[in-house]
C-alpha cells in the first residue's frame, strides 16, 4: 500500500512522492475528481480515504458502490479496498455510456421533428 500523508483536519492530501491540492483545498473549488486522478494508478484507497477523497461520508462510498458509481471494492485484511486505476476506469466509462445515451436521445428527437 502506498504510504499516504494525512494531515489531522484534511485527510489524505498526497500520496508520497506526488503532488496534489490538499483535500479541504480542492473540496473548496471542486476538484475533488482531480485529487483522485493525480494519485497513481495502482494507488490502494480504503473506504474511509475514498470518502475523504469524494467529500462524502464511508455510507456513501457504499451507497455509490450499490448504485454503481463506483466500482465494488475488493476485500485486503477484512477491509474493502479500491485501486485508484479502477476507479478511474470505472467513472470514463460511466462517461462514455451517459455520452452514448445523449446522443442516441438527440438522434431520436431529431426523427420525431416534422
């Protein structure tokens, strides 16, 4: 697991060696996706570093993950865990099927106009 700098009131705000905005920095100006996609690809996250990631609370790190938000975790030491890769992965495709149904939705309103 990487070694992961927390500071008492932000969370996580880098992992060693790269360099991101701070937590409470990011949460402010709504880049909270771009913490998440500056840390590596095979970075390990636990439930409650994701949470603070996505500025949201571990019950809705779980809820997402039933809504398909987020990819399921897997399980390391009794502990669910998710690689940022996968994370990552899992939300461009999400992008790429809401892109596929808007345009699939304008094409239909164009064949219903007279």
């Amino acid at each position: 697991m990487e070694d992961v700098e927390t500071t008492e009131n932000e969370g996580p705000a880098a992992v060693v060696g790269v360099e991101t905005t701070p937590i409470s920095t990011a949460r402010e100006s709504g880049q909270l996706i771009e913490v998440l996609a500056n840390l590596p690809e095979k970075a390990i996250l636990d439930e409650k570093r994701l949470a603070s990631i996505l500025g949201v609370t571990p019950r809705t790190v779980r809820r997402m993950v039933v809504r398909f938000e987020l990819p399921p975790p897997v399980r390391l030491a009794g502990r669910s865990v998710w690689m940022v890769g996968h994370i990552l992965a899992h939300i461009q495709a999400a992008a790429e099927h809401a892109l596929d149904d808007a345009e699939r939705q304008a094409r239909r309103l164009r064949n219903l106009r007279p």
